[in-house]
C-alpha cells in the first residue's frame, strides 16, 4: 500500500495511505491512484482535482513503484552498450543521458559486450523489461548473425539458435506494451533505428588521402562479423577505385576491432617490412592509435615514416601525437538522435543517419 513518509507539518498524522487519500477526496481507491499515478485511463476532471487538493492536505506522496505499475513504466532509459570502455560507446551513452534527463528521465546501463552472438544481448533485454523502463536503446555489439540470412559471414549462435528471432520478439511485445525501442547502427531489426554514414565517411576518406598523394595502403580491419568495419572497408575500397588505385591483399590486416588488435597488426606490418605502404587506414580510432604506438616501438615515426588515419574521431584523436587524421562521427548527437526518435512517438519504424566528414590531420601529411 502506498504510504507517505513522515509529514513534518503540525497536526498532520506520521503516516498517510492512499486509502485516507481517497475517502477525504470522497472517491474509489481505483480512481486516486489513477489520478496520482498517471495512469493512461481517463479520470474525470473535478475527481482528480478533489484527489490532488487531498493528497496535497495530507502530504501524501505515492511511490515509485506504485507509479510505475499504474503508468506500466518508470522514468528511465535502459541503454545497452558494446563497451563502455570504448569511446565510441561512452559518447552514445553520453548523448543519451544529456537528452533523457532533459526529458526529466534517468538512464541505467548494461554492457553486452563484443560476442557476435546476442544471447548475452537478449539475457539483458529481458532482465531490463522486467525494470519497466520508457525507452530501451541498443548500441550493442554491432555484429552480424548467423542467423540473420541478409548477412552472410556471421559467426553464428550455438545450435543454429534464432537469437536475432528471440531478441526482436522481446523487443516488439515491449514495444507492443508500450515502450519504445530505439536500435543504434544496428540495422537488421524492425525498430526505430540510429544509422551512421560508415560506407560514405570512408569513401570520401579514401579520396581525401588519394588527394593528398597518397598511393599504396594497408587496411586494419576487423572480421568480417563485424558489421561497422565491413562497411568502413567497403567505402574506402570504393573510393580507391573511385581515385584509379587498387589495394594490394597482402596489406588487409584482419585483426581485434580494439587497440590492442591495431597495435598487433601494426606490429605485422613492421615485421613484414612497411616500406611498401605509404599510408594505414585503421577502421576505427583506438586501432589507429593503438598501431601508431606499435610503429614507434618498431622504431618508425607516425606521420613521417608511415601515415595513419582512423575513424570515428574521438577524443583522443586530437591528443596523440601526431594528431590523428580521421572520419568525425557525431556520436553524442546519435545518442540524442536515439532518445528524439524514442520520445517523438511517431508510428514508426523511422531512419535517421548521421553524416561523417572527413578530417586531416598531422598524421597523414600532404606527399609531394
């Protein structure tokens, strides 16, 4: 029962229930809570004043919970991430906090992880349906299915296990109760859904360096699985068509989509020789970093020896030396697109991508 805590006023009891807010109102116990809790049945005006001018005379307050019940959510975003290490995670997760509690709501977080599976995703939606969160936001592991048949190449679920199946039915019975789902470059699902430009940004980064002067490359990428770098490599693979340049196969370097994965292939490289490389596309920022410190502990000097450009532009791009060159994502403003589309309340399932741009730096000098 809900109960208020103890009232401070002067002649006002310790403890006030909803049922003594309902009988001075001179109402159902039904209808004060649906007045208070702000329940989508309709209360008639005059009730629902006389119950708000009671509660108001016995301070009483309900609940969270006893809202939450009656509205069928509480006032929070559940927000499923990758990694909250990534910068690219923490920034999403950045946006979605700033407009969630502009909108007076409150975001909780779970981490999925990077396992191509989505058993470990669909584990945390369903615990998180049982919170009665508004919104559920996935920016998760960004990786194909084995199960998904319009993409080939995912390392698959044990047993042929529909975990994509699984986790859109979730999603779609919350959604069908009255939440709102918002997926981030995550396109495979009927849902609201944030895209990123990854094949464009890297297309026009492709022709930026070919610009510059640049005409032999390697390429760190991630498996094949991974989504987010299959369409990154595909973009900048057109672009060196698009600039008359091909990319030799010995110079795609399949590694972790992490630091530690561009430092490891950074370090191949330098094994093999990179003399003949003029210029290193890392798919991502950390696995650019990470191979430009691999470079110097091989004893070759970033931006002089060997150019390096990354993608996503986070923060740290512009703090490593030299500062790295990059495709700027706006990934604050993804995670504000996400909680705009999951807050909008239109029909759905709506598209918003967000554009790239290209920005060079120190590390990929102009060659003469």
């Amino acid at each position: 029962m809900d109960e208020a805590p103890p009232a401070s006023a002067a002649g006002v009891r310790a403890s006030v229930t909803l049922h003594d807010v309902a009988r001075e109102a001179g109402v159902s116990i039904a209808t004060a809570s649906r007045a208070l809790n702000g329940s989508a049945r309709n209360v008639r005006t005059e009730n629902a004043s006389r119950v708000r001018a009671a509660a108001a005379k016995l301070n009483y307050r309900p609940h969270p919970s006893a809202q939450a019940v009656a509205r069928g959510s509480t006032p929070t975003v559940a927000l499923v991430v990758g990694d909250v290490a990534d910068p690219y995670f923490s920034a999403i997760a950045a946006g979605v906090t700033q407009a969630a509690e502009a909108a007076g709501l409150v975001v909780t977080m779970a981490v999925a992880g990077r396992s191509p599976q989505r058993e470990l995703e669909l584990e945390l939606v369903r615990t998180l349906r049982g919170q009665r969160p508004r919104v559920i936001v996935v920016a998760g592991t960004r990786v194909d299915n084995v199960d998904n048949v319009d993409n080939v190449g995912g390392a698959g679920g044990a047993g042929g296990t529909d975990t994509r199946g699984a986790l859109a039915g979730e999603l779609e019975e919350y959604q069908a109760a009255g939440g709102r789902v918002v997926m981030v470059s995550q396109r495979d699902l009927p849902f609201d859904t944030v895209t990123i430009d990854n094949t464009g940004g890297a297309h026009r980064l492709a022709l930026a360096l070919a610009g510059a002067g640049y005409r032999r490359f390697a390429i760190f990428r991630a498996p094949d699985s991974v989504r987010t770098s299959r369409d990154r490599v595909a973009g900048f693979t057109a672009g060196l068509r698009a600039s008359g340049l091909t990319l030799d196969d010995r110079f795609v370097f399949e590694t972790e989509f992490t630091r530690g994965g561009g430092y490891d292939a950074a370090r191949k490289l330098a094994d093999r020789g990179a003399g003949e490389v003029e210029v290193v596309f890392a798919v991502n920022d950390v696995m650019a970093i990470g191979a430009m410190t691999a470079f110097r502990d091989a004893g070759l000097v970033p931006g002089e020896d060997i150019a390096v450009a990354g993608f996503d532009d986070i923060d740290s791009a512009i703090d490593v030396t030299p500062a790295l060159t990059s495709v700027a994502v706006p990934l604050r403003e993804a995670g504000r697109a996400a909680m705009r589309l999951a807050l909008g309340g239109g029909p759905g399932p709506d598209t918003v991508q967000i554009p790239t741009g290209v920005v060079l730096r120190e590390s990929t000098p102009i060659r003469r």
